[in-house]
C-alpha cells in the first residue's frame, strides 16, 4: 500500500495519454450508483485522476468533487459545471463531515492507505451514504493474434516495471479488507471498439509504460505496433476490446471495517 505521508505519483508524467486514452465506464455503471445512493445532491470522485468518472457522474448528480493527488491530472480533467476540481489526498480530502451522498474510487484504491481513507469515507458520507470502488484487468481483444500479443507485452515486457500495488487490482481487490456489510452489485463491463492508435495510445498510459521507458530510455510501443500491425492491417481498423469491471460497495453504516 502507498504510504500516504509521500504518495507516489505515477500518472503525471503521461496524463495527457491517461486523459485521451483511458476508457470510460459503461452508462448501467453510473445508472445503478444514482440509484442505490441515498440521493443524488453530491459525490466525492477520490482519485479522480483526468476526470473520466467525475464526467458521468455529472450526469447524475448535482455536485461532483473531484479530488485527485496530481496536479498533472486534474490540468487535463474537462470542466463541467457541475463538477469542482481539487489537488487534495484520499486521506485527507477537506470535504465536509456528512456532505456526501457517495464515495466513489475508479482503479485507484490500491494506492490508498486504507484505515485512514475508510475512516476519511465514513466521516464525509452521509447516514447510509454509499461507498463504490472498481478497478479493471488487462483487456482482451477480439481478434485472437493480436490479443495474445498484447497480453505478452502486458505481462512480459512491460509487466516487471508495474508497481507492485498492481497485483491487488488484477485480484478485483478481493484481498483488501472494505468495509462491512457489503452489498450486492450487479455485473458491469466495458466493451470499446478501437482503432490500433487507440489501443496504443492506452497501453502507453500505463504506469508499467512509463516506467520502462524511464528505467531503458527507450519505448517499447512502437515495437508493439509492428507486431500488430500486419494482423490489424488498416491501423484505423476498429476491434472490440472488453474489461470486466469488478465492483465493491458499502453503506456509511454499520461502521464496522475490517483493517487490513
């Protein structure tokens, strides 16, 4: 887990990839949040990075505060009138007490300090409020030749530069003590049609992506391109590309938390 006393910071430096080529999460995602929160007046978007979350969440409810450590990040998040930008820690967001309906965190939980970001969640939702964090894997792609291409780039030639808070997302933070009881959610996942520049354009905002390039002074993408290329043939070809969203939520109450 990150020490939240010197955060690590490792979306600054390819924010503007982050922003452009992260995918968005699917409308059912946003549609069930509006439903099962207690209302609908404000939401606190944790970790909010670029603002892809925060957008849809707009959509739904009247106030998003979107918080994120970078400030790298948040310079690319769109403006929204409904939404309010800050630089501001999971653990320490300087919300109100009981000023918020939901709490939402988009693959990003597992850089929290956990015991103080549940205790931060607690104290600024309010009574029955709703607690809502997901990450998402590797993707697949659907054409098989270039889908397993992909995966070795993930797993073998970019996977040794992930920090090692990455294996709790590819567990679908199963491991990480929530708070309880948790409720039921239903199945989300995103499916995407996307050009080869596009899937390229995401594999290079990859934390392990810029961290080899850092370490090697060289960038393994356009390596990837050629490989690819001849089975993709037109790079504005579009092939699906689905993640299965894994989702955890609680209510502000019981307090109980499980630490981890």
């Amino acid at each position: 887990m990150s020490n939240s006393a010197s955060p690590a910071d490792h979306f600054s430096s390819v924010a503007s990839q982050y922003a452009a080529f992260r995918p968005r999460y699917p409308a059912a995602l946003y549609q069930w949040l509006a439903a099962t929160a207690p209302g609908c007046d404000c939401v606190w978007d944790c970790a909010c990075g670029s603002g892809q979350a925060s957008l849809d969440l707009a959509a739904h409810f009247h106030t998003v505060i979107g918080t994120d450590l970078s400030a790298g990040q948040l310079a690319q998040a769109a403006a929204h009138e409904r939404i309010s930008y800050r630089v501001a820690l999971a653990e320490q967001s300087g919300l109100a007490s009981g000023s918020c309906d939901l709490v939402t965190v988009a693959q990003a939980l597992h850089w929290f300090d956990l015991p103080r970001f549940y205790a931060e969640a607690r104290r600024v939702l309010r009574p029955d409020g709703l607690l809502v964090v997901w990450c998402y894997g590797i993707a697949t792609i659907s054409e098989p030749y270039c889908d397993a291409l992909f995966q070795n780039f993930y797993k073998n030639v970019v996977g040794p530069y992930w920090p090692p808070e990455r294996h709790l997302v590819e567990t679908g933070y199963r491991t990480l003590a929530f708070p309880a009881p948790e409720i039921a959610v239903p199945t989300f996942t995103m499916k995407l049609d996307w050009s080869l520049d596009e899937l390229l354009g995401y594999a290079s905002s990859w934390s392990a992506t810029a961290r080899y390039v850092e370490a090697r002074s060289a960038n393994p993408i356009p390596s990837l391109r050629a490989a690819m290329l001849p089975r993709w043939r037109d790079p504005q070809a579009r092939h699906v590309l689905s993640w299965l969203l894994r989702v955890r939520a609680a209510r502000s109450k019981p307090l109980g938390v499980n630490e981890p």
